[in-house]
C-alpha cells in the first residue's frame, strides 16, 4: 500500500481516494493512516508485530498452557483485523482511473503538521500493545492461574504499551495546541477522550499491579 501511495497508483481505490500527487511526501507516506482502511492496515501489522515479539520472548515457554493460550488469543484478535482487511475494509481494491485523474488526498488537517508521521502510529503501539496482557489475562481465566504469575510476564509489556500511548497523547496534544486551533492542549474532543481512557485504564492497571507484586493487596482489582 505505501509503494501504491508514493507512486501515486489510482489503479489502487484507497489511493484514489486518498492520494494526491499534489501531497507532499511526508504527508503521503503518512496517508496510509489517514482514513479507516489504512489505519486497519497499520493496525493489523502492529498487532502481528505484537504476536511475533510475544512468541520470541516466550519460545521456551511454548508448552506452558498459558502461553499457549494467550497466543492463541493474540491470533484470534488477529484474524479479526485479517478478515476485516479481506473484508468489510478491504483496502485494495481496484478502480479504473479516467485520463489526468487526480485524487483529493487526505483531509487538509492531516497534513498541516509533521506529527502527523509520528502520533498515530505512536498511539496504536500504545492501542495495540494492550492485547499483550489482555491475552495473558484471559489465558490466566481459562487456566485457573490467577495468580501473580501472569502479572509478572505481562508488566513490561504493559510498560511499553503505556509509554507508547503516553508519548501518543502528549503529540497529539502539541499537535492541536500548534494547529488544529482548540485553544490550548486539550479541550475534551471526543478523539482526545477516546485515548485518555485506555491510558487511564492502563495507568490503573499498572497501578495495582505494583501494589498486588508489592503489598499483596488489590488482588480482586
């Protein structure tokens, strides 16, 4: 998809409809995630991302029925975003362009700053990187291990995903302070909330993580 964007490819539908040989290249690059079909894309490699670090970290641990049943978990997730790329949001289907045709390219606010290359993606490895302990928490549900152990494995995941989805957040914030013109750095915008609460979910997360592995309270949270 990058390669149908940089080369201005209208054979290509999301590039019709999204592309623009009038776009600057950093903004056309960053098209990809620009409308639903792209972020999909972005997402579903993220994700597959994920279940790769996830499977290399616990190789020796294969046999473990937890691991086992949390990658199957990362898998079905995967599928999910696999079949909707098939699917309902497939992005490549084609389109026959008339002679001197010319995409729209992307909404004028996607390409008015640089950290349009850089705050999405920062927020879906927040996004996804989430579906690591969400696996092991529910790999921990159909085991009977609801013990500390889980916990353990999946706090420097949750870490990471955290810190991704906080950068995330702070971009987005510079971003509208500097352009979008909302008055300041944040301004409760629905696409503003909609990332505030799973970093506050994550952060309560992370929260009672520490006190169970520390103090042995906030078990049942």
């Amino acid at each position: 998809m990058e390669r149908a964007l940089i080369t201005r490819d209208f054979t290509v539908l999301y590039v019709a409809d999204n592309g623009s040989t009038k776009t600057p290249a950093l903004y056309n690059f960053a098209t990809l995630w620009g409308a639903l079909e792209g972020s999909i894309i972005l997402w579903a490699l993220i994700l597959g991302g994920y279940l790769m670090a996830v499977v290399l970290k616990f190789r020796k641990r294969l046999a473990d029925p937890l691991v086992g049943w949390a990658i199957f978990t990362m898998l079905i997730v995967c599928i999910f975003f696999f079949w909707m790329l098939v699917g309902p949001a497939n992005p490549f289907k084609s389109f026959s362009p008339p002679p001197g045709f010319d995409g729209p390219g992307p909404n004028p606010l996607l390409q008015n700053h640089p950290l349009m290359a850089f705050h999405p993606p920062m927020l879906y490895l927040g996004y996804v990187g989430f579906t690591v302990p969400f696996a092991f928490a529910i790999a921990a549900l159909i085991t009977g291990r609801v013990g500390e152990g889980w916990l353990l494995a999946t706090r420097r995941w949750t870490l990471i995903a955290w810190g991704f989805l906080t950068a995330g957040i702070l971009l987005g914030s510079w971003w509208s302070y500097e352009v979008l013109g909302w008055g300041g750095y944040w301004a409760w915008d629905p696409v503003e909330n909609a990332s505030l609460m799973p970093w506050l979910t994550g952060t309560a997360y992370l929260h009672s993580v520490l006190v169970q592995e520390r103090r042995g309270m906030l078990r049942v949270w």
